[in-house]
C-alpha cells in the first residue's frame, strides 16, 4: 500500500509512496502527473506517475491496465521500465526508470 506523508503540508513533512520519497513533478497529463522520486534505500531516483482513478471511465480504466500489462512485458534497452505498481482505492502509481534527458517523444 502507498504511504503518502505531506511535503505538500503545512508542517513540512516528506511525501511517501511506498518505499519512495516525491521530489518535485516532472510532467502533467489529463489524468495524470509525472513526479520525481528517490528509492528510500538504494537513492535510485525513478518517475512516478500518479494517476486518480475517479477520474477515469471504464474505457480509460481499461486503457491504463492494458498499458501496465504492456510495460510488464517490455525488457529493452531503449524502452522506459516498470518498476513496480501500487493500486489503493483511489489512486494507482506506475513506478518507472527515470529518463534525465528530458521528455521522450
């Protein structure tokens, strides 16, 4: 499950998703937003993308799982990876490699 703890709060706490501390976002979409974030442990930084799942219909919702199993199978060197995937209630994190360089087109 995803902890989430406020950088975003008042008191100025760390923002956690699961084992990942949020530094800052990186991209935004319809649905989703990109963030930047450290592996607690190994210091790996990774791109989280935060998607509200309330703001999905059905074919949307659909559209996303396929995109999951897709990025699961794919093991390239050309091609950003998955992670890991964490689903609550409301929200799901796609947890990927991070590409510095920039925006892939």
């Amino acid at each position: 499950m995803a902890t989430v703890k406020g950088k975003s709060q008042p008191h100025g706490g760390i923002v956690r998703i699961g084992c990942y501390e949020i530094d800052r976002t990186i991209g935004k979409g319809n649905f989703a937003v990109v963030k930047l974030a450290t592996h607690m442990y190994t210091k790996t930084k990774v791109a989280i993308k935060i998607i509200d799942k309330t703001q999905l219909d059905d074919d949307n919702m659909k559209k996303i799982y396929r995109e999951i199993q897709i990025m699961k199978m794919l093991k390239h060197p050309h091609i950003i990876r998955l992670y890991q995937v964490i689903e609550t209630e409301r929200m799901l994190y796609l947890v990927t490699e991070y590409a510095s360089g920039g925006e892939i087109i």
